[in-house]
C-alpha cells in the first residue's frame, strides 16, 4: 500500500474590530478617531469611512463633512494572508449655525452700554461670550460697558443640545 503524508498548516484567522472616538456625540467638521484592533499579527489595515473616503493604518482619524448615518468598513490581513473584514457605523450630527449681532452696530462710544444678541434657529443651550477685554459672560443676550477705546474681537462659543458646539468671531471698534 502507498501512502502519501502531507502537512497541512491552518493559520489562525484574524478577528478584526475597532472602537470609534468620541463615542458619545460626533459632529460634522470635527475629528473622529478610530482604532483598529486584532487577535494576531496584522499587516494591512484598509478603512472605508462610508462617505466616498478610505485609509490605511491600525490607528486613524478621519472629518465627516456631512451629517448623516456612514457605515465604516475596516479589512485587515494578517501576517499569513488571512484576513477579516468588520463593519459599525456612526451618526454625525450637524453643527449648530450662530450669529453675533450688536447694538449699537460696529462702532461704539467708550462707557456706552453695548447689548450682544446670540442668534440661532438652532437648539442653543450654552452661549459663553469672550468680549476681548478680559471679560467673559455666559446667556444668549448679554450687556457690556467698554472701560478703554480701541478694537476688541469678540468671539462667542455655543452648544447645542446633541453637544456639538461651534465658535463665531466679530469686532467691535470703541471709540472717545
């Protein structure tokens, strides 16, 4: 009788997965960060984001330029040819859309009372004003009384109710 012994070698096959950052909210324009992650010795980490864009590396981040629901798609191979595809998906949310407006308009008198109005259709909840003289204040309409002449660059940072929060600059002059 004739036999033939041949070897055969079962490679383990990768198990692919990743976690996404932040977890909780992930706005448009904003930075998400993914790490991918493995049971063995990964050589290739290709990343399809769901929005037309993909990505090589174990460890990646990536901008949503639109809100909406994207499925991300991550296939690895292991050292050994084997591979593994994982797929999740995240909801972007759209930033909120604000607005400065101030009375009286771009030029004010020194010790006038200048009214700030935050504007939104949005769901503002937080409205933190700088008004570029060491002076910080917190609603959606607040008053304020330069002491000194000159520009000052007011910037107001707001956030909504999903927790995404974006800034707006302006200048007010003050004059004598």
């Amino acid at each position: 009788i004739d036999s033939v012994v041949q070897i055969i070698v079962v490679n383990e096959l990768p198990q692919a997965d990743f976690d996404i950052f932040p977890t909780d909210t992930i706005c448009t324009e904003l930075e998400v960060n993914f790490e991918g992650n493995s049971t063995t010795n990964i050589v290739t980490w290709d990343w399809d984001f769901g929005d037309s864009n993909i990505g090589t590396g174990q460890d990646i981040s990536h901008i949503y330029n639109s809100s909406g629901g994207y499925e991300i798609q991550l296939v690895v191979e292991n050292d050994n040819t084997c591979s593994d595809t994982v797929v999740d998906s995240v909801y972007i949310r759209e930033l909120p859309i604000a607005n400065i407006s101030y009375q009286p308009q771009d030029t004010s008198c020194l010790f006038d009372t200048v009214h700030f109005e935050g504007i939104s259709s949005d769901n503002i909840i937080l409205w933190d004003w700088d008004l570029g003289d060491g002076t910080f204040a917190s609603g959606q309409n607040i008053s304020h009384m330069y002491s000194q002449y000159g520009t000052y660059i007011i910037s107001l940072v707001f956030s909504d109710v999903n927790g995404c929060n974006d800034t707006i600059v302006d200048s007010i002059y003050i004059q004598l």
